[in-house]
C-alpha cells in the first residue's frame, strides 16, 4: 500500500463527497416502503448499500513504512453497482466509441407515458417487444417518406 506520508502523486479522480451507496443507505428503506420494486431491483439497491462496507467483511491495508493502518471493506460485484463496474463501464464506452463512423447520427429515444409503467414492470418481455415493434416500424416508415428522409433504413437481421 503507498504511504499516505509521501509525497506520491495519487492516482485516479477524487472522490465525490456522496455515492449512491450513500443516498441508498440514507434513503432506500424509505424508497422501498413507497415505491413497488422487483425482487432484483431490491437486490441491487441492496448490494450497493452495502458495497465497500463493514457490512461485507474486508482487511486492513498496513504500510510498512510508517505503520499507517487504512481498512479495505469488500466490494459487492453486483453488475448494477457503479463503484464495482465503473472500470468496466468506462472499457465498455470506449470500446463503443471506437466503433462510431464518422458521419452525422441522430439519437433517437422514445419512452412510455408515465401511467404505463405499472403495467410494463408487471410485463416486461410483452411491453418492450410491443415498443420496439413499434419503434422499428415508425423508424422505417419515416426513413421511407420523401417529405422526410426518403430513403431506406438498414435494419439488422
């Protein structure tokens, strides 16, 4: 473990003065009482709650130059959790961004009234098959309008 006492430049961004592991402890149980969730919506606002806390077990780092005693909880390797992926996270944008062509692009997102949501957190699979199916569909059939674009979108098979 580098010293604290010397002079090292440290390494990475610094810390924000909250996380998200923070406000889930502060707030989750609340949030939870409130709000209906899935069973790994649960599972993962649990798992960042306790992500690099006493609550996970950990070890005690030791300098061995000066005797400076740090401890080091265990982290929770939930897929969810930002402190767990955040490296991963940042390989993954790159690695897309590597991919992007050089060319103009539109984003394009598309969303669900509010007062859908309840019925697409009880059927998931059957709601976002029906939403990309009409995505897709409105998509092409505005790439093919002349007054639009007027030309033919490229759909993956």
């Amino acid at each position: 473990m580098p010293c604290p006492n010397a002079a090292l430049p440290q390494a990475g961004p610094s810390r924000p003065a909250l996380d998200l592991g923070d406000i889930f402890r502060a707030h989750g149980q609340t949030y939870r009482e409130k709000h209906t969730l899935t069973d790994a919506q649960i599972k993962a606002m649990r798992a960042i709650e306790t992500c690099r806390t006493a609550a996970l077990g950990g070890h005690v780092d030791l300098c061995d130059s000066c005797g400076y005693e740090r401890p080091s909880y265990n982290s929770c390797r939930n897929r969810h959790c930002p402190k767990c992926q955040s490296l991963a996270q940042h390989a993954w944008i790159e690695g897309r961004t590597q991919r992007v062509l050089p060319t103009h692009y539109f984003h394009v997102v598309f969303t669900l009234p509010s007062q859908l949501r309840p019925l697409a957190m009880r059927n998931r699979r059957r709601t976002y098959d029906m939403l990309f199916c009409a995505v897709s569909q409105t998509l092409l059939d505005l790439g093919r309008d002349p007054k639009r674009l007027g030309i033919r979108i490229s759909t993956a098979s």
